[in-house]
C-alpha cells in the first residue's frame, strides 16, 4: 500500500509545484490547494498504513490487545487540513480582491510594492 | 482497596497525577494572556476606544509573565508543563529554556512599545479593521513558538502567528499592500507547508514529535532514518522563514507596504522567530547533522550579510533601506548557527536580542520622521538635525548599533561572532561580518547625512501631530541599546546560558522526562 500512496504523493507533489511555478495567481492557488493535500497524504502515509482495526481497548482489559490503526496522523491531518483550509480561503479573497483592485493576476504585472527603475537614492547634497 | 492501589500505580506511568502548581502557570501565561486578550478585543470590535489600553494592559501582563518566567528558568532549569495530563511524549509539552524565554521576552517588550507607538498610528478605521486583535492573536503565535516543546505544536503556532500577520500586513487595503501582501502570504504559506512535510516526514521516522523525545532518541536512529535530509529541509522551511538567501525575496517585497507600526514590529520579531526554529531543531535535535551543513550554512549566511545590505545600498524609501537591513542581520545569526560553537551560537542569540530591539526602533523612527515631514523618500527628508535634535540623536544611536559600532549593543555580539568564526579557522566569515558592519554603516550613515543633516531646501515642515508618543516608544527601546551597550555582562551571560541549553540538551530532557518516567 505504501509504494502506490507514494507514488501518488509524489504526483501530488509534482503537478503542486509545476502549477506554483506559473505566473498566474490563480494557477498558484490551485498549487498551494493540491500541495497542501499532498502533505497530509504524507503524514497519513508516515504513520504507516495497517487493515486493522479502530484503538479502542475492549471491556475488560486494560490495554490493546491486538495491533490498531494509528490515530495521531489522523488529529495531526486534520488539524493541517483545518489550517491549510482557512489560509487557502484567506489566499482566494486576497486573491481576487488584488485582481479586482491592480486589474492583473500576472505575477509579472504586480510591481505596485516594488516597481521597476526606481530612482536610485541622492549621491550628495 | 488493594485493587485502587494497583490502578493508581499503573496511572502514574500515563498521567501526571499531581495537580500543576499555580506557579507553573507561568509557562503557559505568555501565550494563554493574549489570546484571551485577542479574543476579548475580538468581542468588543466596536468599542474602540478600548482596544488599546487592554491590550496595552494585556501586554504588559505578558511582559510580567515573561519577566518571572524567565527568572524561574534561570533559577531553577528549564520548566515544563504537559497539556491534558498525559505525561510526555504522548500530552504536548510546552518547555521553557533559557533560549525560548528570554526570546519570549524582548518580543514582549517590542509588542508592547508597538502597541503604545499604534495608539497615534493606528486611527479608529485600523481599529474597526482588528488591528489590536491581530496583535495579539500574532504576539501569542510567537510566544507559543518560543515556548512550545513540541515539534507539531511548533508548526500549529507558526500559523497562529502567520494568520495574524496576514491579516496585520493587509489592514488598510491600499494597492501596494493588496501586492505586497498577496507575495508574502503566498510564499511564507508554501514556506511553513515545508516544514509541515519534513515534520510528517520525522513522525515517520521517529514516532515522537516530542522534541526532548527526538532529542535523546536521534542517536538510535542515524544508521536508518535520513536525518540530514530531515535536516536539509528544517533548514530551506526555517530559512524561507527568517529570510535568508536565496528565500528571502517575500521580505522586501511586502515589509514596506504596510502601517509603520506593523512594519516594524515584523522587522523586529517575525524573521527571529525563524532563526529560533533554527537552533532549536538544527542544534539541539540534529547536531550531527548541523555538522554537515556548516559549510552551506556558511556560505548562506554570507550570501545573505552581503546581498541584503547591498540591496539596502540602492533603496530611496528609508522603509526599504530597513527592510534589506533586516536581511543582513539575518545572514549574522545565520553565522553563528554555522559555527556552531558556543561562542558562536552566544552571539546569535544575543544579536537576535539586539536586532529585535533595534530594528523595530529604527522602523519607529521612520515612522516618526514620516510623520514629521510627511515622506520616507530619502530625497525630500532633511534638515532634522536643525528642527528636531531629538530625532537626531535617536538616530545616531540607532544606526550605531545597527551597524555594531560602540557605544551601541550591535557591537558585541559581532564581537563574539567574529572571534568565534576566527576560533573555528573560518576568517572568510569574520570578514563577512566585518564587511557587512561597513556596508550598514555606508547604507545607514548616508541615511543620517541625507536626512537629518542635510539642510532644508525650503521652509522646515511644520507637523500638527506631536511626536511625543513617538519619543516616549523610542526612548523605551533606545535605553536598552544604550545600557546593553555600556554593560553587557548580563546579557552575554544570559546568552551564554541559552546556548549551553541548546548544544547540551540533557537539562532540558531531563526537565521534560523526570527520573521514573516511561522510557
């Protein structure tokens, strides 16, 4: 199970970041959206996949007695998903409230902070 | 009865039975105060005229906290605390060591005197926008990076206070921030999913995100586990995250746009935040590792000392000039964390004591001169040597100690810097450093010649506002650079403790699995 999931993670991981090299912030957008899935992926895939069952200690004894499916990568990707959820949200309105206001959504044409041959400060008096 | 006596017993290797003194509280009281302070101020969005005495009150409260944490962590040894009662590496842990607290502390302070200088700067419009709650919400995110002992937690509080800058670096809406912002949110986002990937990547290996746990168990592991991947990749999530070359192009791009207070309070504490995820896991969880990379470490760390005061060099807008000023102080704790030495790692952590300081002062005095005459452009400042002297003399004192010249605090922890580079047989470093201390003092020198000697070309400016609120946050944060440097016994010892904590963990393993603990 763990090769296959880590082939698909590193397809997750190639198409994020070819969609993150573009210009376009929409296309980054989308990039940042599949990376982050491919990071929980990953954490799922670290803590090793196992067909057993839920860690619930049954009636009577004390401690597990048979082995269990891991439950930590599930809280740690859920709380990544929640995270990468609310910046991915937070990403798409800054997003489209820039193309709104600068009227682009090319990197390139995005150089109201930082625009091209400015002066160079005074040499003397 | 007997039967009680036995599940009592096995309980004790799960849980921590014994109720949490109130006193060590105080491990979680700098973060737990301003978030119920942000989340207070969150309620009362309306009543603005309230945001900033409480959450001036909120701070100075978390100041305090800091203040006698720090005390009992230089007293008694490192002082942990464990959530939910499970005893670690199961509960989270937060861990406070000398390196986390006293970084906690001059971070506090820097909120607090950017909370006093935001009553002017910040109107009833920035106020609605949540600029207090923000505040807040990003200084518990940092507190709780500092403090956190575990590695996942870590991750979690980064984008506490990541959230928070976002929503700090866009209040206002104009274009040039819509810009700035849109590259900074971006990038650091894609900078902290790295690191989530190489903490996934060290459950894996490690099944612990305890870092007491990774800490005395990394030995078992260096035959099977990547680790100097692992490593690898602390170092590109943690570099993107404190600005060093070549990830840094994020900072200059957005750290002008915003409100002057915001600006500074990023120069300040955010890229620190960086280099503090940097020794924690580089130092104290992979020294060997740490050993490998030295050489690029190095390199880095000069690359960003000579570029980012070289992009300072060719900037009109004093705001820009800070910016890639903060970058090369980057590139000088980076230095230090290259060595690796105790001297070394010393003077990184007493520079990034002093860069906290002196770049969110330099930043206020930006803003000051801005408010003053009404520009940041190196070409219409002038003349505040004659009409302001106080001005003036706040700026000599602050491009002093920015490009470590004495009486000033930047001199001594380039002092350690150098002398342990040349320790260590790397002059090439020393001399890095010392260039760059030239290169700041061109950049910021021309800045003193240009703005305030300069004489006036027309009439002096004449402000209504008074910059007394101004003087009162930049006389707060020029006294420590002046005492610190007049006097830096304390601070270098202070310095020295945090950075034995960090290269010999036992201490800090021991506070966090006490003797009797499961193994």
């Amino acid at each position: 199970m763990e090769p296959v999931l880590a082939a698909v993670i590193g397809l997750f991981y190639a198409v994020s970041i070819y969609l993150m090299l573009s210009k376009h912030i929409i296309r980054i957008l989308l990039g940042v959206a599949i990376f982050s899935n491919a990071v929980n992926l990953t954490i799922f895939t670290a803590g090793r996949i196992v067909r057993e069952v839920p860690p619930i200690i049954p009636e009577g004894l004390e401690v597990l007695d048979k082995v269990a499916a891991n439950p930590l990568p599930q809280a740690l990707i859920l709380t990544a998903i929640v995270i990468s959820f609310s910046f991915f949200a937070f990403l798409l309105v800054l997003a489209f409230r820039a193309y709104q206001d600068l009227d682009t959504d090319d990197t390139d044409g995005m150089r109201l902070a930082e625009p091209k041959g400015e002066d160079l400060p005074p040499l003397g008096y | 009865m007997a039967q009680n006596a036995a599940e009592a017993a096995d309980l004790a290797h799960a849980l921590v039975l014994a109720p949490t003194s109130a006193a060590d509280w105080v491990v979680v009281a700098p973060v737990a105060i301003p978030i119920v302070a942000g989340a207070l101020l969150m309620m009362l969005r309306h009543e603005t005229r309230w945001h900033a005495g409480l959450a001036i009150g909120a701070l100075l409260a978390t100041f305090l906290s800091n203040v006698l944490l720090l005390h009992r962590v230089l007293t008694d040894g490192p002082l942990v605390m464990t959530m939910g009662r499970w005893l670690p590496p199961f509960g989270i842990s937060f861990a406070a060591d000398v390196l986390g607290a006293s970084l906690a502390l001059v971070a506090t302070l820097v909120a607090l005197v950017g909370a006093v200088y935001a009553i002017a700067d910040i109107g009833t419009v920035g106020r609605r926008y949540g600029f207090y709650p923000f505040l807040m919400l990003m200084m518990a995110g940092v507190g709780g990076a500092f403090l956190t002992g575990d590695i996942f937690n870590l991750y979690v509080w980064f984008e506490v206070f990541l959230i928070s800058s976002f929503g700090l670096l866009v209040l206002g809406s104009e274009h040039p921030q819509l810009d700035g912002t849109t590259k900074y949110a971006i990038l650091n986002l894609i900078g902290t999913t790295l690191f989530l990937i190489t903490v996934s990547l060290l459950y894996g290996a490690f099944g612990t995100l305890n870092m007491a746990d990774i800490a005395r168990k990394a030995g078992n592991f260096r035959e099977t586990a990547p680790l100097t991947t692992l490593a690898a990749l602390f170092l590109l999530a943690f570099g993107m995250k404190a600005a060093a070359f070549p990830v840094n192009f994020w900072l200059p791009a957005s750290y002008h746009t915003p409100r002057i207070v915001t600006a500074a309070l990023f120069g300040g504490v955010l890229t620190k935040v960086g280099v503090y995820a940097l020794l924690r896991t580089l130092v104290m969880l992979f020294p060997l590792e740490r050993d490998m990379l030295s050489c690029l470490i190095a390199w880095g760390a000069a690359a960003t000392m000579i570029i980012g005061i070289m992009g300072a060099l060719a900037q009109t807008d004093i705001r820009r000039v800070l910016g890639f000023v903060v970058i090369s102080g980057v590139g000088v704790m980076l230095a230090g964390l290259a060595l690796g030495t105790a001297e070394g790692l010393s003077g990184t952590i007493f520079y990034a004591f002093h860069s906290m300081i002196v770049m969110t002062a330099l930043y206020l005095l930006a803003g000051v001169m801005n408010g003053l005459a009404g520009d940041y452009s190196l070409r219409s400042l002038s003349g505040f040597y004659a009409s302001h002297p106080l001005v003036a003399a706040f700026a000599l004192l602050l491009m002093l100690a920015a490009a470590g010249l004495p009486p000033a605090s930047g001199l001594w922890p380039k002092v350690l810097l150098v002398r342990a580079a040349i320790d260590t047989g790397w002059p090439w470093l020393a001399f890095a450093i010392l260039a760059t201390g030239l290169l700041t003092t061109l950049a910021l020198g021309r800045m003193f010649l240009l703005a305030i000697w300069r004489m006036p070309s027309g009439p002096a400016p004449v402000s209504a506002i008074s910059p007394r609120l101004g003087y009162i946050a930049l006389g707060v944060l020029a006294l420590p650079v002046l005492l610190i440097g007049l006097y830096p016994e304390p601070v270098i010892a202070v310095a020295e403790r945090a950075a034995a904590g960090i290269l010999d963990s036992s201490t800090y393993i021991g506070s966090v699995f006490p003797e009797g603990a499961v193994q």
